[in-house]
C-alpha cells in the first residue's frame, strides 16, 4: 500500500509538473513520437500495474516509461568504450573494460569456456551477444554516459532524459508483456516450449534429477551426469550452456527480447538480477523469481542488463 501510494504521488506530481511548464498532451505527444523514429530501440511501456511481492492479491502502480528492446550487447559496449577515451585516463578505461577472466575463474576448464576469455568481448561473431562481465559500478557508468549522449543529441526533443537500470517492478512489468497474469514473458503457468515443441528461452535445459538444492546455502547445484561423451547430446546438453545473439527468440507482447533467459539482467535494487540466464534452470527464468550474488561480485558471466530512459523534463 505504502509502494502504490509513494508511486500515484510521484504521477500526480509529474503530471502538475508538465502543467506548469506549458506542455499540452498535442505537444507532449508530437516530441513523443520524434523521439520513438529516432531512438526505435527504446520501447514504450504504458502505465499499469504489476503484482506485489509482499501480498499476492495487492498491486504495485507503474508509471510510464521506455526500456531497451534487448540486452546491451558488446558492440554496443565497445561503442561506449570508443566514445569515452577521450574525456578519460588510460587507466581508467582500462577498469571500465569488462574483465574476460571471469570466464575461466567462473568455470572449469573442462566446460570449455578457455577461448571465451579471448574471444566474447572481441570477436566480431559476438558483436550482437550481450555483454557479460561488467559490474555494476560499470553500468553506472555506462548508463551516465548515454544520458549526456541523448541529451546532447540533436535528435532529443526531451529538455531533459535520464537512462538507469530499471527498478525491479519496472522489469518485471515490461517483462509480463501486457499479459498482467503470466510467470514467463510468453504467459504461463509452467510451460517453456511453444506449440511446435520449440523452447522460448535461452536457459539449462537439463533433466530434474540432475538440479539439486544444497543443503546448507540453499544454492541449486547440478550434478552431472554419469555419461558425458560429447557424442551424446542427452547428457552434454548441460554443458552446452552459452549466451545467443540478444534478438534470437520471439519478443513478448511489448517488443522485449529475452526477459527471460540468456543473462541475468541486473536492477536497480542491488544484489539482485532478474530473469534467469543460460547457466539458470527453467525455475529462475520465471518473471518473479530473484537471482541473488553479493554486491562486492556483481560482475559475473552469466550476468547482463538493460537500461531504462525516463523523461526528466519535457
């Protein structure tokens, strides 16, 4: 209750806001629409509601917004690293670099992610993979600098824009599609293929018995399987966990590709991602469900994000 009030005084400010500033809905509408031919990427999201986490039967109230059709990929992070040198030291560039170790730190040499560390965040065949690695202190920085970049553009009709990680009702919202009851961005309740028998995510496809939870942090753990011949795609399928290209599977009803699956894409609360990845089981990849790491290791393989713009001034 206390969430939907804070939220509905925030819109009413925002709308007597636009009021004083001389701005009717004919022009407010009329910069809209010039801002969504330039920057297509940016989808919007209407105002709703999304269901609380403290009481099932209570709602949490959304204002507007526009979010990022798809995961930040690493061509668009090298765009940034290109575009940022000049205003900072080379040491400093360096820390903003995503760090490619964590490929091999993360994983073990056996799962086959050595040519990872050289290759992810380079090589042109990944350009459109999202980009992984990075902190969260990085995509502070990375949000920051695409802020002044549309403010400073030509092609901004916004007085004012700011772009940030989206709070975690707000990627939940987007991420139900318009559906309003789903668990997945497709609908729901439990299925993760379509008609045809195609999976609609990118997430560890394994057999149940092979996830357990450990007993004492409560993490789910696989247990591989006893065959692990590379011929044999039943038990190798677990193996074969890796990032796709960010436009791989179908959006959900807003536009959004990969809500679900891929990377753990991270939120504004901290400590938290959303979503579920590759290296996650259908269970995680379920609109509510949390992913949890701590704030000191944010960057993380399996981990990516998205980026929300909020109209500041009009």
């Amino acid at each position: 209750m206390k969430t939907t009030i804070q939220t509905s005084l925030l819109f009413f400010t925002f709308l007597i806001s636009s009021i004083a500033l001389g701005q009717s809905p004919k022009e407010k509408n009329k910069k809209d629409m010039k801002f969504m031919k330039k920057f297509k990427n940016y989808i919007y999201i209407p105002s709703g509601t999304v269901p609380s986490i403290e009481t099932s039967d209570s709602k949490v109230s959304i204002r507007a917004f526009r979010i990022y059709n798809c995961e930040i990929t690493n061509d668009e992070w090298r765009f940034f690293i290109d575009g940022i040198k000049k205003d900072i030291s080379k040491d400093s560039l360096d820390k903003l670099l995503p760090d490619t170790t964590l490929w091999t730190k993360t994983f073990s040499k056996m799962d086959g992610y050595e040519p990872m560390e050289n290759y992810y965040y380079s090589h042109p065949a990944y350009a459109k993979y999202p980009v992984v690695n990075v902190s969260r202190e990085q995509i502070e920085v990375f949000c920051q600098w695409v802020t002044n970049e549309i403010n400073n553009s030509e092609n901004n009709p916004y007085k004012k824009v700011r772009v940030r990680l989206p709070l975690e009702k707000e990627w939940e919202y987007a991420a139900l599609g318009d559906l309003g009851n789903g668990v997945f961005p497709w609908g729901g309740p439990i299925q993760t293929r379509d008609s045809e028998g195609e999976v609609q995510a990118n997430f560890l496809r394994i057999p149940q018995y092979n996830i357990k939870r450990d007993s004492i942090s409560g993490e789910l753990k696989l247990i591989p399987p006893a065959d692990t011949k590379k011929s044999d795609r039943k038990t190798r399928v677990y193996l074969d966990r890796m990032t796709v290209n960010v436009l791989e599977f179908k959006p959900n009803g807003y536009g959004l590709y990969n809500m679900a699956g891929n990377v753990s894409e991270f939120v504004q609360e901290k400590g938290i991602t959303k979503g579920g990845s590759y290296n996650d089981p259908a269970y995680y990849i379920n609109i509510f469900k949390r992913q949890y790491h701590p704030e000191n290791e944010s960057a993380h393989p399996s981990r990516g994000f998205r980026i929300l713009l909020e109209i500041v001034e009009y």
